[in-house]
C-alpha cells in the first residue's frame, strides 16, 4: 500500500486488527523485524549476496519516461528466498518507531530511489533507513504489515493501542 501517512498505516492496522480480532494484533514491523525478513540470518541482500543493479525496482523508466511503483505481486527478482517481494525498491515502507509519535521512520528503497548515483548507501546488510518529521503521503513511501497470531507471546503483550507505534 502507498500514498499514505503514517498515521493511516497505523490506523489500518488497527482497523484490521478489531475487524478480524479472532487472528491476533495487526502492526508494522520493527526495524530488526523488516531486516530479518530482508537479509535473513546472513544475506547481504534480500534475494542474494551479489548486488545487482538489475534486481530492485528503483530509478526504472516506464515508456513515457516517468518512474512508477509497481502493483504488488508483480513479477519480480527481488525476492527472498522465503518469498518476500519489494524489500529494497518499489516503496519504501514505514516502520515502528521508537520515537513516536514525533518522528517516523522507514526501510527500504522506493522505485524513484537512485544507487548508481550513489545518492544513498547500498551497503550489504546495512539496509537503508530514514527518519523524518512528520510524515506526508507521497507514492514513494507505503507499508506492509505483520500479524502476531492470537495467542501467541507477542500478541498478548501488543495492545492495539500500540499498533504503529512502539509496543
């Protein structure tokens, strides 16, 4: 999902979690969470140890020259190997902040994104991340989200209150 504010990522999580309350608590990840699903255990990158600059969707060229973030599930070679798509490129994706709500912060890269030009660190295992004030909508920026199953020991220590922010 993208063109959204932070507030909205952590107002459909709560919307979710009160609409199926029978699965568990719906939040976005932490930032040690987003990079496990990324780099798993020991990858350098999310589909790999090789960059390539072919791989992630960032700085591609539609046909009228603009750049655009792609449906999701889309066919792609940035995926993990346990199936996870769009972690560095598409939209970057906004995570819990430890802050909040005074800052927000994300991971990832979006399609606009620019590493040939250097223009932020591509380093294996580093990730990329930000933070920012506020937090406007804009395409290059979205979320995904995780679910604590009911039950489990997470869920019981994640209040819905705390879905979005710091649990």
């Amino acid at each position: 999902m993208a063109i959204v504010s932070p507030e909205d990522a952590s107002n459909f999580c709560l919307w979710l979690t009160k609409r199926h309350s029978g699965f568990g608590v719906f939040r976005l990840p932490t930032k040690a969470e987003w990079m496990l699903a990324a780099y798993g255990s020991t990858r350098s990158y999310p589909w790999g140890d090789n960059w390539n600059i072919g791989i992630p969707h960032v700085s591609r060229s539609l046909a009228n020259g603009h750049v655009a973030p792609v449906p999701v599930g889309r066919p792609t070679r940035d995926v993990t190997p346990e199936g996870i798509r769009h972690l560095w490129g598409n939209v970057a994706e906004y995570i819990q902040s430890p802050t909040a709500p005074f800052d927000v912060y994300w991971m990832g890269a979006s399609f606009s994104s620019h590493p040939e030009k250097n223009s932020f660190p591509f380093q294996p295992r580093q990730g990329y991340w930000g933070m920012s004030h506020g937090g406007v909508p804009n395409e290059r920026t979205g979320f995904r989200i995780l679910l604590e199953p009911k039950g489990s020991p997470a869920a019981a220590k994640a209040a819905p209150a705390s879905v979005g922010g710091t649990p």
